[in-house]
C-alpha cells in the first residue's frame, strides 16, 4: 500500500492505535528509510518524528523506542545517507593522481544526486568516516601530482564546488524550472535583453566531459607549479 505524503506539521492524535502489521517490522533501519525519504521532500530542518511516525503508519509514542528527539533523527538521516550513499573504493598503487580523483569524483556526483534535496548533508557533516576517506584519497592523489597540503586543499574545495554544482543544476533542468528574471531577459519587446541571442545555458552539460576539463585544468596548475620551482 502507498504511504501517504504528508507535511511535517500535520498534526496526528496521541492516542491512534499502532497497527500490528506497522509495529511488527518498526526498527531502526525502517525508520531511517522513512526519515529519509521525508528528508527528501520537505528537508532536514523541517523533520519530525510525527511526520515520520504518520509515513510509517504509527504513533509519535511508538518512535520513542528507537528515537529520542529531532535531534537524534536528523542525526540518523545523515548517519544513513552518509553510508549508504558513499561507496567504498580501492585504487592500486599503480593509479595516476588522475585515474584516482577521476573516480571519487564520479562517486562523490553520483552520491549527491541520490538526493540533490540534502546536498547540504554531504557538505555539513565532513567528518563522517566514509567522508574523511573520501577526502584523504582524494587529497593524497593531488599532492602526488605536485600540490603541497594547503594547495591540495584548494583543489579538492574546487571539485567538490564544481560537483556540487553541476548537481544542482542538473536538479534545477530535472524539475523544469525557470527563472523568472531569465524569462525577462528573453523577451523580445525588451530593448535591451540580457542575452542577444541564445540563453547561455539551456541545458546541463555531460558531466563526464565537464570533469575531463577540470582535471586538465588541475593538471595545467600543477604543471604550472611545477615549472616555477
């Protein structure tokens, strides 16, 4: 049976009998898929143990067995999401810097777009394990391709920048927005349009070429600082 979508601040009566069926399979991986789910729609500030308790089919009371308060399910939402989203990945002590921040690159992009509503966990909670190892192959590949630390930093912030992004505009085109200020800009009783032509963007752009040229740009750094040594 579909669960209804709710709001997180319907209201639901504390007395509603728990449906067996419900109470039986409620345990604490069944909850972080619901709260995850409802993450995704209305966003992790708006989460609240009503909202998930309703999607699950059970009282608020019936959660506190599993969770104490909104901060220990939101806790939940970025604990789960962080393990399940990010992949475990092993690189061979041949792999190029390249070949190595090619593929977390990929997999930092395709985590992000599992849901591209809770991008911002990704970015607020960098020290979860998977994350922190995420980082240190990535940060490892850089410095052997000439960076020192702090340089190595810089880069990685720019690619995670340019990922976040693309992912975000890939979301924007996805659900068929516009902007209204763009559709202004378009309009040809304007005597000045922002745009003479054709919109700059129309829509996204492959992303695995978009990589291509971020890493040559990386490499063209690296070069550069090579050569000033």
């Amino acid at each position: 049976m579909t669960k209804p979508i709710i709001k997180s601040d319907t209201i639901l009566s504390e007395a509603e009998a728990v449906r067996p069926s419900a109470r039986e399979h409620l345990n604490w991986q069944t909850v972080a898929d619901a709260a995850i789910a409802l993450a995704d729609e209305v966003g992790l500030d708006s989460l609240s143990l009503r909202a998930v308790a309703a999607r699950l089919g059970v009282t608020p009371m019936a959660l506190y067995k599993h969770i104490h308060d909104k901060a220990e399910l939101q806790a939940i939402v970025v604990t789960s999401l962080l393990e399940r989203s990010l992949r475990d990945l092993e690189f061979a002590e041949s792999d190029d810097w390249r070949t190595i921040v090619r593929a977390c690159c990929y997999d930092l992009h395709r985590s992000y777009s599992l849901h591209p509503n809770l991008i911002h966990i990704f970015i607020q909670f960098p020290f979860h394990g998977k994350s922190q190892r995420r980082g240190r192959q990535m940060l490892d590949a850089l410095q052997a391709a000439g960076f020192d630390a702090d340089e190595a930093v810089e880069q990685f912030a720019l690619l995670c920048l340019f990922i976040v992004g693309n992912v975000m505009v890939a979301h924007h085109f996805a659900k068929g927005r516009r902007s209204a200020g763009f559709d202004r800009a378009q309009r040809s009783d304007q005597t000045e349009t922002m745009f003479a032509e054709e919109p700059i963007l129309r829509e996204t752009q492959p992303f695995d070429r978009l990589l291509e040229v971020q890493l040559d740009m990386v490499a063209q750094r690296a070069a550069d600082r090579g050569s000033r040594r």
